[in-house]
C-alpha cells in the first residue's frame, strides 16, 4: 500500500533519521504530494508561512499556490470547498489552525462530509483529510489546547486517527491522505518536538491498527495522541517499582481496534483510560463501555478513567493540574490493583 | 425596497430607512410594489402578457432561440409542473412522506437549466426538480428522496448535477470548491470551459456558508454561478426578514455582478444564464443572479400557508404565471397550435402516468442498506453491527422485517 | 422555586386538563413568558406561524414582535445574537428548528454560550434555552430524525436536559427558562402528541433529577426522552411475561444524576441503557462506564446498550430498523439475565 | 483596487477583473496603491505631516475638540503604545506567555474608544488594548490573558467592555445582540440614545458569523458601529486573500454605510467613530468603519513577520506613524512644550514600571480554580470531582503543587 510513496521518498531521504513529529508530518505531507499530484494542502497561513507550526514548510514554494492554498479566513469555507474539490477529483488536506477552531467547520464536518459517501450510495467517495493540532500543555490561551476527538469519534461517516510519535506520523499522514474515506487527523502539538528515528523503507503498519508499545502483566494502560508518552513514562516509572505495566497506543479513534486492548486486559485484568478530554460522554467512556461488555469476567477492577475534568481548559496556569499525568496515571493503577 | 445608492456613498447625518420588525408604511408599499413588479432593475424579455420587449443587454444571449426552442422550453415547463403536482397528489394519497413543490417556478429553472452546457456541473438545494429535468434527471429518481427510501438514486457525478442538499447553504460552498476545481484543471478560458452553477434560496442568503462562497468564489475567480431563486418566501418568512436590500445587490459588497431577472420569464431566465454562464468559463466568474420569482404553493406539503400570507398575493402572481406568458407568446406568433399544446398536455399526462406507476411500486430498501456505503473503505466495527442485526432480523423469520 | 409561575398560570388554566407534549411546552412557554418579561422567543418561523411544529403557537400575537422573533436564515446568527440578548439582561430561548439544524450553531455554542460564565469568573450569567425538537419515527427527509445530544453532554459549561411526556415538558421547560446556566432542551418530536394530565397547581420535581417511572426487580432500563416510552412499553409487555423491570428516565442528560441509577441497579444486578443516538462515544457510553465503576460488585452481567447504529441516518423506510424498538430491547433484557 | 461601480451595474460580456491567487500587475500596483495611500474614499483630517486637512462631511465631528483635548488624544497613544512595548519585552523575558502587539493601531483604538460614550458597549477582539484603556480596562487587568492566569479580569459589564474574544467573530453575532436588546429596551432614538461598537480585523470579515452579524444588525436596526481595523494582515495572509474590494465597500450589499478612515489618524478615527455612533444612537444603524491603518509589529510574539513580509512595506508605514502625526502638530501650533512631552514621557515611563511591577507580581491562580464558574448553579457531579481532586492533591502535601 505505502510502496509509491517510499520509492519516491526513499531517493528524497536518507534510509534512517531523526525527525521530530512535526518534521515527520511535513515529510509525509511531501512525499504524498509527489505521489499524488491530485493532493492539495488547504488552510490559513500554510502557504509563505508554513503553517503556525511550519508543519507546510517549503511546501507552497516546491508545489506552487496551486497546491498549496492560503485561504480566506473561515474554517466552513475551507472544509466547505475541500468537499467540493474532493468531488472534483482533488485530494485535499485541509489545516485547522487550531482545534479549537473546527467548529465553524462542524457543520459541513457532519452535515456534508461524513454523509456524502453513505447518500450518494457510494457515487461520490470524500478522500479529503481534515488535520488538526490538537491537545494541551504549551501555555496557550484559550481555545489553543483543547481536545475535540470525541464529537467526531461520535460521528458516523467520519474516520479519526491521532499520531503519537515522529514515525507513525510520518506514515500515518500519508496513509490518511490515500484513504478514499474522510479522514479527521489529530496531531499532538504539544509533542511536536518529539524525536524519532524514521527509516523510510521500513513498512508501516496498517493505519486502523491500535499498537502494543509495551508489554506488561500488573495492568494496561490505553491512550492516544499526547497521553501516550505520559503512559510510557508511567510504565517506566512503575517498572523501577517492580510493576510491568502494558501501554497501547490506540491510534485510531474511530473506527477503534480494541481487539488488542481485549486481549491484554484478559492477561492484566485492569485497565486505565488515559485521555486529556474531559471525561464526560468521551472516547474513555466508549473504551470503557466496550471493555466492561468484552472482559466482563476478566476485570479484576472497573475500568478507570484518567482525563481532562469536564470543565472548559483552564487558564495555561492550571493547565497542568488539568492535565493527567505520570503521577494521576500510577494513582490510578493503584487504585485498580487495590479494588 | 429602497435604493443602495443612498448608502454607497454615505452622507453623515443621513439615516438609512428602518426596515426591521415594524416596517415603516413607506417600506410596506415599496415592499409590495417589488413584490409585484420587480424593481426598475428587473431584467425581462417576455411580459406577462406574452409580449417580447427588447433587452439590448441580453437580447444578444438568446437571439438564437427558434420557435421549435421556445415551444420545448414550454413543454419543459409543462412536463415538470405537471411532474410536480403528481407528486403532490401522491404525497396526499400517502404515497410520498413529504413533497417540496415547484410550483410557480419552473421558469427560473427551466431557464437556468437549459442554460447549462453538458460540461457544466449543477448544485441544488431540494426544490430544483426543474434544474433536475434539464440536467436529464428523471423524475422517477427524485422520489426515493420523498418516500424515504434512499436519498435520491441518480448518478450525481454522471449526471453533472448533485444530490438534493437540504442543510440551508452547505451546498453553496460545496459548489465553490468545484468550481475552484474546475479552474485549477485549466478548464476556463474560453467558450467550450466549464462553469457550475448553484441554487439556493432567498433564505439562504442570510446563512454564513452562502456568504463564504461568495468570498471563495471572488477571491478565487471561481466559474461559479449563484443562483437565488428569490421566490418571495423563507417558509413563513418574507424576503424583508432577511435584507434590506434586493439580493441581487448583495454581489456589489463583493465585486462581482449582480442581476435580478423575472424568474417567471424562461426565455429572460436563460439570457442571463447564458450570460453569467459565459462570464464564468471565460474565467469572469463569479456571477450572482437573482430570479424574481414566486412559490405559488406551500413551502412543503406539511406546511400551512395560510397561516402566514394573504391570498392576494397568490392571486396577484398567477397573473404572471411563467407557462402562461409563452403559450400566449407561441400562439400569438402562430409557433404553436392547438394540436401542439394537446400534445403537450398528452405528453405530461403520460410522464405523470408512468410517475405514480413507478411511485406506488418503489421497493422497500433491504435491510443491509442501512451499513452499506458508509465508508469506502471497510469498518469492522460496523461489519460486526451489521451482522449481528441482521442475525437478529432473522431471528424473526421474516414475521415483522 | 416554581411559584410565581404556578399562581400566574393556576388562574389561566384549569386545575387538572389532558394536553400533549407539545401543548404542554406551549403553556410552559407561555407561563414563562408572563412570569417574566425578559423572556424572549428567537427562531425561524416562531412567530404567525407558530413554528413548523406549533410549539410557540400563539405567543407572538399575545406577547408581540419583540418578544417573539422571526429571526433570519441561519442558526449561528439564532444563538450568537442570543448570547449577546442574555449579556444585555434579557432571557431567550431559542428554537433549532430541527436537531440537524444545530449545526452551524455549534461554534457559538461551545466557544462562547459553554464558557461565558467560567471566562467571565462568574461576572456573567447566560440564562438561555436552546431547544431542539429531536429524534426519530417521523418517517422525515435527512437531517430531521436524528440525536445529537452527546456532543453537548460532552461539553462543560453546558446544561443539557430532555423531557419524555406532557406534564415534565410543561415544567421542566419553565425551569430550564429560569435556570441561570444555558441550557440545551431536547424535546422528542415523535412524542410531541403523547398526551397527559397536567396539574398546574402540582409542585414539579427539580429539573436535573432521573425519575423511577416504574419500580421493579429483575432489571433496570434507563432512557430518555423518545426511548423512555418504548421502555415503559417494553416493561409493561415483559410484566405480562411475569419479568418486572425497573424503568428511569434520565431527564437530566448533563450533569447526569445517575444515584438512583447506582441504587436500583446494586438491586436488580442488571442494566439495559437505550437511546436512539448512535452508540459510539454516546451518552450511553458514559452511563455505561460509570455504572461498571459504581456498581461493579453489584452488576451480574455488563451494562448492556440498546442504540442507534454506528452509521447516519438512513432513509426513513429503513428507520424502524434503526431504532430501538419493543423487541430490542427485551432482547437486550434477555442477554443480561442469561449472561 | 477596482472600483466597485463597475460591478453594481454590469455589462454583459464585461469582467471583473481577476483578483486571485495569482494578481495581475494592474492589481498589484493598485493594491500598492491602496497599501500606501487607502484609496480615493480615505477619511482624513490630519496627514501624515501633521497638517490639518478639511473634511466638510466630518469636520463637524470634532469641532469641539480642544488643543487640551488633543493633547489628551497623544497621551492616550504614547501611554498604551509604551504600555504594549511593555508587555511585549515582558513576553521576551518569560513573563507572559505570548503577547498580541497592538503597535500602529493606536489612533484608529484611541479615536474609536474616545468616541464612546458611557453608556455605549463595547466587544472588543484580542488585540484592543488601546479601546480597553479608554473603557477603563487597566493594561494591568489584560495580563491574566497572556500570562495564563485568568481570561480578562475587569467587569465587562460594569467597565462596559466585553472580554477579548479569540475565535475570529464570535463577538460580532454577540455584539448584534446586545444592540438588539439596546433597541428593544428603547435606549435608541435621541442624543442620550446608546450605541454598540463592535471590533475586528481585516481576515474576520470572511466568517460566516461577521456576515450574519450584518444581517441581523441591518434587518433590526441595531446601533451597532462594527468596527474593522484593517491592519493589511491576516498573520500571513494580505487582505487581498479575503476580499476583491475595499472592506468598507462590503456593507453595499446590506444597504447600511460603509466608511474608510486612516486608521493612523487619532481625529478622522474619532470623528467618523463619533458620526458612526450618532447614527446609531438616533435609531439609524447599522453602520461599517474600515480604519486603514497597519500591524507594525509581529501577529503575535510567536510570529515571524520576515517569512512573509518585506520591511520596506513596514518602512513604508513608519512614515505614517499615528502618534508622530500628532506630536508635530501640537507643536507646530504651539499647543505642546517639551516640558508637556516630558510629562506624557514620564507618565508612559510610570505606568510601563507599575505594569511590570504587577505583573512579575502576579500570584498562580489556586487549583479551586479550575472547578469555579463552570456552572451559576451547582453540579453535584463536578462537585464530587473538585473533592475528589482536591483531596488527591493534597496527597501530595503541597509538595509539588
Ligand atoms: C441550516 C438549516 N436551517 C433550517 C432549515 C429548515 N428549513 C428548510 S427550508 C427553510 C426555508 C428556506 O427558505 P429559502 O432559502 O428561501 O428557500 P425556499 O424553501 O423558499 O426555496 C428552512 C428554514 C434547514 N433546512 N437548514
Ligand atoms: C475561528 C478562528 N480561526 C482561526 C484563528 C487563528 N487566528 C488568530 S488571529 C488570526 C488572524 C486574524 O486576522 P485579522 O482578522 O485581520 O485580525 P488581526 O489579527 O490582524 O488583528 C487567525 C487566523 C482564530 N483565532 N479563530
Ligand atoms: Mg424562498
Ligand atoms: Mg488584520
């Protein structure tokens, strides 16, 4: 599935190197683009700019203002046309600045691009990916760090996936841009400055694929995006307490793959949800619901739920209360090994 | 409605007319008077009355228009009104859910419609069974949409004419972004390039999705034609709930032109379709052009009118009902006679014939139809759902499902 | 709490009378609007015609333009503009004119009506009601048969509620009016001519409490809005199997009040959530999860959960399969007791 | 840029001239025009060298204004501009998270915020420090905002400034609303009348919710002075990506005025601001400003200008600077000492000392915080969550927290 894109890249870039997340997203975003001459980037500032983030960078110089669009300011207008060119044949990548502005977009989100494929009876297929910075912890104001998965995890239509670390973002960039579904791509921001060894002839694993990226007995821990590093610190952290703890990056969010979570939770018999959202209705309660209905004679303890509090983001000064951490993760596995 | 140019040079000191909640007794009567008449700037090539008047602007756009033409444009009108009101029986007779009519519009799409060259792409809103019968569209197709079971069956990317949008405006910046397309592929620029054209309503033009379309589309030179069918009505909601000003002007706060045609005249419907059609492959795009027509029946088959509007108002339209004028125009000129209309008439009782045929034969949807297409690629979350209901289904051995 | 209401409208009505659910909102409108005059009505079509469903027919002619509101095409304008008619002291509710509508509102709702009261640190109080007629059953075109209520449980700030008969509508309407957080007032349009017997002169439960409507032992269903009839019916047909199931209506969707919930089912071991909302990342899910965490030791088998599919909203023709119905969920009821 | 009457009576066959991606070199000169000059239409009453220019239309406006009045006027820009200077080099040193410079935008923000009266409400964006300051904001009450502490900690109902908002025009819809209710509670109609001011930017004006916000203030005749300052940029993007004419231009197609003023010039900002709100006060708003003016400092402190900008253009406009204008004019006429700029110096200086003292001051806020406001009345659940945490962060026994 990835071949293309790797011949051509593997000429661009070294066999193996160290690339942030964020570089990681701009070199799939290039190498997609030289694959695929239908892919267009879309939204404010990607353009000279770069993006807020420089995750575009140089990409409007090599392509052009063609494929590489600065567009008015309105993520309904952005999200909006994306449908339209899609229909068109076009590719689209569109760039939500931040997450907490997709919501002018929420409409065409749920009204036009999660519907489109399902009504037109498979006439119309929407190959559009809808990338959105996503999460907390750099200090921003308001509306910079929240954590949105959810509402789109709810919507059906919709494919929503969230990278955690600088190789499977390299991969899983380009992977959504070749899904023929609609694909809502959630990136870490607070990790973009992560490093990882990417090896671009490697293979990648299939996109929809949760991942065990560590393996324990004492309990599992599952979460996404940003949380995931907070999980594998814990686990590191737990290890030198003599506790093994399993870390599953899930990956995807919609449609999830909790076939692993099932079976490690069936070993462990705990699990802690570890998510920045607030807890309410979230990605954590489904994960909950469908394990409890999956492992109900395997839990030695309810699911629990380590999240956001279901209060709006604080002021960036409390954002680190907000925030679970290594510290509210190993209270929690405490207490699931104490039920 | 009072004019812009009070306000495109502003003069301190100068109030603006109040138009809100409570109009003043000048704005009722400059109301009603465009209600009936337009406005000076209306573009009209047939009057009521069935008499041609010049237009040296437009006349150019339709100078090619023979009588055999004319009496198929006619026919066209007759044929989907005649379509529409089936369908309006068939939703009383229960066999349609609902049923959103055409009724008094058929000019405004029929002329738009047949404007449309086969490269061209279309975008409706859900009233445009006219634009559908001209984009070659059955009217057969549009049913599933009303009885419930799919969304509409044509091909939208074969047939150059989207589905049925019913969020108020989503499709205005769908259209955009198509049309965007469209110029990016190198395919404007001269008389064979590609234009879309979009439909929405008076309404519409208040939701955020219409007014970033028009941004897109102007900053973009999109090949965009917006098409408003001001039909007087926003369900119970007269045009004044929305602007103060005709829509058409609406184009001059963004730079591009914009014209009110009489939306019941096809023949200056299709000049000025043809027009802004023609700007937007030549890359002057885009174009906002509002038919000044009416909605001569409810807004759905649920809906009440009565409630909400004198019967004047409907009587004061049928004066310029759009198919009259042209029968009148035909038969004056000896273009048509009685043998042509009839045959018409025969024409449309058989499309209506073979419409209700169709209707009360529609199959039910299987029950797989629910899981299926709602991803391209497979989910197997919802395999698993799927079969496990339909393991279920069957447990009731066909008795109830 | 609900007096100045009651003695305004004891005299207007008759003691006791049978109304419907839609009826009953209509005189709780009405109630309201007397009781106090900063309350206002904005919507599409609420005035002459009394809104597509007839739910504020009636108050524009007796309480004038002013007060009840045709407002212009768009829904963002419908609820931004209300924000800023609460700011200025006036309480307005708003009418969605169907829950597929809310769309382009959703922006306002969660970025400005969600966290008015917390950015402001309390300074600002946004007393207004958004109601949003949902649900399915009514054989309608897209967009008018869905439940989008989880995306607003999930989002704090917001008060979210849904009244499943003609008495609760009548009062709980008035409540949410006078309520001083923005509230989100999900009515279910199928039920909107259920008819009941409204006491004016009665004193109303609180707004954010569940209710047992019907007490039993083998198992509890817990529902809201459209579902809780389909759940009394289904009670009442189990009953004729000599199966007793407890049924309780949410009312309250967020915050949730789940005590009576945790208390009848460390009772009956056993519990059938249903909604019409897809099931993924739902309301649903959170019940489901904090009811395995609370009541772990009691529950004899999981939480099991009767919903929408994961999918849109398909053609009407297709939707008594969609919903959850009579059957489903006693085969539900089934699975749990045998589990 | 192009002129728009050429498109509110179109020829057909005519084009508008194609503004998109890629310009012509027509429009690149006139947009260099437009940069360097603001067009034809400028309001202006002081240039650039300080020379007071007549204004027949807006003179009126300002005749009351005393020298002592102007000199106010100057302080009013030299205290806010060293304020932001402040708070910037507060950012650089790690003091405040990120800072919104509001550098060149002092007059159009101190004319604006001067022309309101008491009673008059204001929405401001997020980079309105200095329409803060005329409401009685204190620069010290924006630092929670950009230090992490809090959202704004003024009264914005008391001070009758709303809180900066940062989704681009939320606060236009908002604004509309309380003008509404402005009217409704029958506070329009004569000189004591109350008005709203609305602010945004040059890139806000493509949102769907600042187009509503023209529909809903025009069709209820709200007193509402939206207020765009057209600062050139939208962060990268030149406001030629939002829009094919002039901004002021846009309110031609809702039928209310639409006025551009250089927004570098403190008197033609409070004159057409004072107009503007004597219009609506009387009952006859809505009403459009455009102040012409420019971002001389970065979008935000994390922004990096070079990647986007030349420096000549910045050059360009340091020429025209609001404040300098101003100082050359008091002193030409003899209405301003060196000892007077001292003073206004040594003001700016104490405020600037206090501002910092303040803020490397400012306590964390406690973790209660977090749980306080989210609801006027009580949730049980949250409730439970607040203890809950609380008592788990005491676990820590202050240790880490
Ligand atoms: C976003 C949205 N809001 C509300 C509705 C409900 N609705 C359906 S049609 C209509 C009126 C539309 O009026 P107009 O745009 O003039 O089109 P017309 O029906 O007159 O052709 C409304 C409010 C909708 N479909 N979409
Ligand atoms: C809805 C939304 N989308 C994107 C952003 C990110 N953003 C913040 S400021 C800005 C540019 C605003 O430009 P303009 O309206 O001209 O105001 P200015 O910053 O120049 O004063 C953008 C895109 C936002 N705050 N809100
Ligand atoms: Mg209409
Ligand atoms: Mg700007």
């Amino acid at each position: 599935m990835a071949t293309p894109v790797m011949n051509k890249t593997a000429g661009a870039a070294s066999a193996t190197q160290t690339v942030t997340l964020g570089k990681g997203l701009n070199l799939g975003l290039r190498a997609a683009m030289e694959a695929d001459p239908k892919v267009i980037i879309m939204g404010e500032d990607v353009g000279k700019l770069g993006g807020v983030f420089r995750i575009t960078d140089g990409l409007q110089k090599d392509f052009g203002e063609h494929r590489v669009l600065d567009t008015p300011l309105a993520e309904s207008g952005i999200v909006g046309t994306a449908v339209g060119l899609a229909i068109r044949g076009y590719r689209p990548v569109c760039e939500i600045q931040f997450e907490g502005f997709i919501f002018p977009a929420f409409d065409q989100i749920t009204s036009q691009v999660a519907k489109m494929h399902f009504r037109s009876q498979g006439r119309i297929k929407l190959p559009m990916v809808i990338r959105v910075p996503f999460g907390g912890g750099i200090g921003a104001v308001e509306h910079h760090s929240e954590s949105p998965e959810s509402y789109f995890s709810h919507t059906a239509g919709l494919k929503v996936v969230s990278c955690s670390n600088a190789v499977d973002a390299y991969w899983m960039i380009q992977q959504a841009i070749r899904c023929d579904d609609p694909v809502l791509f959630f990136e870490p921001k607070r990790r973009y400055y992560e490093k990882g060894q990417l090896d671009v002839d490697a293979e990648p694993p299939p996109l929809f694929a949760s991942r065990v990226l560590r393996t324990g007995d004492a309990a599992t821990l599952v979460a996404y995006g940003p949380m995931v590093k907070t999980c594998l610190d814990a686990a590191a952290a737990a290890a030198e307490e003599g506790r093994s703890l399993e870390v599953i990056d899930l990956r995807a969010l919609s449609p999830l793959d909790l076939a692993p979570v099932f079976e490690s939770v069936r070993r462990t018999g705990h699990l802690v949800v570890v998510s920045e959202a607030p807890g309410e209705t979230s990605l954590s309660s489904e994960i909950a619901a469908r394990v409890q209905q999956e492992c109900f004679y395997s839990l030695e303890a309810p699911v629990l739920r380590v999240t956001g509090f279901d209060t709006p983001y604080p002021p960036s000064k409390l954002e680190e209360d907000f925030l679970p951490d290594l510290d509210r993760v190993l209270h929690a596995v405490d207490r699931s090994l104490a039920w | 409605m009072s004019s812009p140019e009070q306000w495109t040079h502003p003069e301190p000191g100068e109030a603006p007319a109040a138009t809100a909640a409570t109009p003043t007794a000048e704005q009722v009567i400059a109301g009603l008077r465009a209600t009936s008449e337009g406005g000076a700037e209306l573009v009209q090539l047939l009057t009521p009355e069935g008499e041609r008047v010049e237009n040296p602007e437009f006349d150019r756009y339709v100078a090619d228009v023979t009588a055999e033409d004319l009496r198929g444009l006619y026919r066209d009108m007759v044929l989907v009104r005649r379509a529409d009101r089936e369908c309006n029986a068939l939703q009383r007779q229960g066999q349609l859910g609902i049923w959103v009519p055409l009724l008094g519009q058929e000019a405004a799409q029929i002329g738009a419609g047949r404007a449309l060259k086969p490269q061209d792409m279309a975008f409706p809103s859900y009233r445009e069974h006219g634009v559908a019968w001209c984009r070659g569209v059955r009217p057969e197709e549009l049913l599933g949409i009303f009885r419930g079971t799919d969304n509409g069956s044509w091909d939208p990317i074969g047939k150059r004419f989207h589905l049925y949008v019913i969020v108020i405006g989503n499709q205005v910046l769908n259209a955009a972004g198509y049309a965007m397309g469209q110029r990016f592929d190198g395919k404007v620029g001269d008389d064979d390039g590609e234009a879309t054209m979009v439909f929405f309503g008076d309404g519409a033009t208040s939701q955020g999705d219409v007014h970033e379309g028009f941004v897109w589309a102007s900053v973009y030179d999109a090949p965009l034609v917006f098409f408003c069918q001001n039909n007087q009505w926003a369900i119970s909601e007269p045009t004044e709930r929305q602007s103060r000003l005709p829509l058409y002007q609406r184009a001059r706060g963004y730079g591009f032109p914009g014209v009110r045609v009489d939306g019941n005249d096809v023949l200056a419907s299709l000049a000025v379709s043809r027009w802004a059609l023609d700007e937007c492959r030549h890359g002057n795009g885009p174009v906002l052009i509002e038919a000044y027509t009416y909605r001569m029946d409810a807004h759905t088959t649920t809906d009440d009118p009565t409630r909400y509007r004198l019967s004047d108002e409907l009587e004061a339209w049928k004066l310029k009902d759009p198919i009259e004028r042209v029968r009148v125009h035909l038969v004056r000129h000896g273009d048509a006679d009685q043998d042509f209309l009839d045959s018409v008439q025969a024409d449309a009782d058989q499309l209506a014939a073979e419409l209700r045929e169709f209707c009360v034969n529609m199959p039910d949807p299987p029950l797989e139809r629910m899981f299926r297409n709602v991803y391209a690629e497979p989910s197997p979350q919802l395999d698993a759902q799927r079969d496990a209901f339909l393991e279920y289904a069957a447990g009731f051995a066909g008795g109830e499902h």
